[in-house]
C-alpha cells in the first residue's frame, strides 16, 4: 500500500461465513495453505468467529493481517471509532491491520452524503494517527465519492475495495485509483461464484489444465489487485491459493477483458439502502 504496510496478494473472504465450527475449520485450513489476509466486516456477524479461530490456531498476531469494516449506521467521527473498538472487542485485537468504510453514503439517501462521509472519513483517520489501525481505507467508493473526500482527508485512502472481475472491469474507478495510489482489493473475485461457467473462461482453464475460478484470480493478480475469494469448501481454499505458479498472456488477458456482463453482486454504491 501507499504508506508501505505490505498486503498479502490474496486473502479469504468470509461473507455468508457464520457458523463457528466452520469457521475454525476453514481458518485452520487456510493457515495452513498459506493464507494470512482475514476479510471480515461488522455487517457479516461473525467478527467473533474469526476473532475464536483465529486464537485457536495460534498464529502470531504478526504474521496476520486483519481487515474489518464499519458499517453504514456506525458514519460520522464518534460512531466510526466506535465501530472499530467494537471489533477489535469481537477480534480480540488490540489492532487492525486495515479498516474500511462499508459503503459510502447514498444521495438517494443523504442530501449531505459528503459531508457524512468527510466526517466518517476522519474518523478514520483520527483511528490511523493513533495507530490503532495500520492502514485505511474504503469499499465501493465511485471516483466522485473520492473526489470529494480530496476536498477535507488529510490522508486519502490507502485501498478500494471494490467488485471487480471478468464481466465487470470498472474501468473508470480502477483508473482512478491507479492515478490516486489507491489499491484496489477486489471484492467477489469470482462473481460471487456467478461467472464460473462463462467459455471464455473454461476454454482458457481447459488450455491451462487450471480451473475457471484459478483463471479469474490470476487475472486479478496480474492487474496488480488483492483478491479476496471466499468459500466454505476446504478444497476450494487451496484451489484459489494456487495461482502463482502459471501466468496468463496478454493474448489471454484481452481475451478476458472483452468478456461481456456475465453475473456478480453488481450493486450501485449511489443506490444502496441501508438497513440496521
Ligand atoms: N466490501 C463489500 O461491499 C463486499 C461485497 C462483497 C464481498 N466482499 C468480500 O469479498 C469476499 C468474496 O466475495 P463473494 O463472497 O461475494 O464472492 P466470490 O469470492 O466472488 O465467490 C464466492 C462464491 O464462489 C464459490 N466458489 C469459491 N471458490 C470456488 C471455486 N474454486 N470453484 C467454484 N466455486 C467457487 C463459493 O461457493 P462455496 O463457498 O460453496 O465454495 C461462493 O458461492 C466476501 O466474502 C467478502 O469478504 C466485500
């Protein structure tokens, strides 16, 4: 990152991950393939499960790299840094490794979303002068949302983390980011497992003798983004890891550039509802 924290390349996912046996399961698993990046948010109810698997298996806290985010009705300065001591609480973390604001606030919503999301902004930046967080940064957060917060951070975010895959290459935010020095960490790597089954994608696997999800997460890796794949199959979680030891080419990369829209979350940060 920017502030020269180094960021594992990939990392596990943990979304619809809540069940706490299985959670210590696939942590336990993921340790030992090698993963040591934990995406995890207060909105996906399980920050105790990992905070659980995570001491059970006995990692230094060093060798970790713990990410959280604040969620959208925990805005404002008081409330962000309420919302990471909360999770650091839940974590049984005395830090973390990187912080991010959830969504940015929605006009559809907030006639002063830049303003609310100046003031959660500082916060943030109030929990990074304290060293309370070693990094921080935003999720979903459209160039005009970035744009704005230029006007009042001191500090701008060190990472984006954003839905971007093939199918959705959202050109203009990742450009963006690229100018800025903002890493993009990419959220739903594979489309939330919706973009699997696209041929461009089995036909290059096939070449390969790699898996379709296998060709997704390199070609990210070869963008220069952090994935963040998630799933709850053993298997799986050494599947996604083993991306380092084979290379798309750019004939490849443009091949999967040009795949059209083919699934994924595809929510649009400027139109999200909140809810509790
Ligand atoms: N900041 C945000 O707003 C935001 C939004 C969305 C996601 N995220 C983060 O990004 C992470 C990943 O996103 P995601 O969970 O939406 O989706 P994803 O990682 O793109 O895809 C997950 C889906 O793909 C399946 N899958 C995983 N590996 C596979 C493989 N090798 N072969 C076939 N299928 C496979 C999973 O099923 P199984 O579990 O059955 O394997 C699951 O259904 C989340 O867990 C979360 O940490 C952040």
């Amino acid at each position: 990152m920017k502030n020269g924290v180094q960021i594992p390349r990939i990392g596990m996912g943990t979304w619809q991950i809540q069940d706490r046996e299985t959670m210590k399961n696939l942590l336990s698993r993921a340790f030992e393939i090698g993963y040591r990046l934990i995406d995890t948010a207060a909105a996906y109810s399980n920050e105790m499960a990992v905070g659980r698997a995570v001491a059970e298996a006995g990692i230094p806290r060093d060798k970790l790299f713990l990410s959280d985010k604040a969620w959208n009705t925990y805005r404002g300065y008081d409330r962000v840094k309420e919302a990471c001591k909360r999770s650091m609480k839940k974590l049984k973390t005395d830090h973390l490794d990187l912080y991010l604001i959830h969504w940015p606030a929605s006009p559809r919503l907030h006639e002063d979303w830049a303003d609310i999301n100046a003031d959660t902004w500082r916060g943030m930046e109030a929990l990074y002068k304290e060293g309370v967080v070693r990094a921080i940064g935003v999720c979903n957060f459209k160039a005009r949302h970035l744009e704005e917060l230029k006007k009042t951070a001191s500090t701008m975010p060190m990472v984006n983390q954003i839905e971007c895959h093939p199918g959705m290459l959202q050109k203009d935010i990742v450009e963006y980011c690229r100018k800025e020095q903002i890493l993009i960490e990419v959220s739903s790597p594979l489309g939330n497992g919706q973009i699997l089954g696209n041929e461009t994608l089995k036909s290059i696997a096939g070449e390969k003798g790699r898996s379709a999800a296998q060709v997704c997460l390199r070609w990210t890796l070869q963008k220069g983004m952090v994935a963040i794949p998630k799933t709850s199959d053993t298997k799986r979680l050494l599947e996604n890891y083993s991306m380092f030891d084979f290379e798309l080419s750019d004939k490849e990369m443009e091949q999967i550039d040009g795949i059209p829209y083919c699934g994924g979350i595809g929510i649009d940060s400027d139109e999200v509802i909140e809810f509790g």
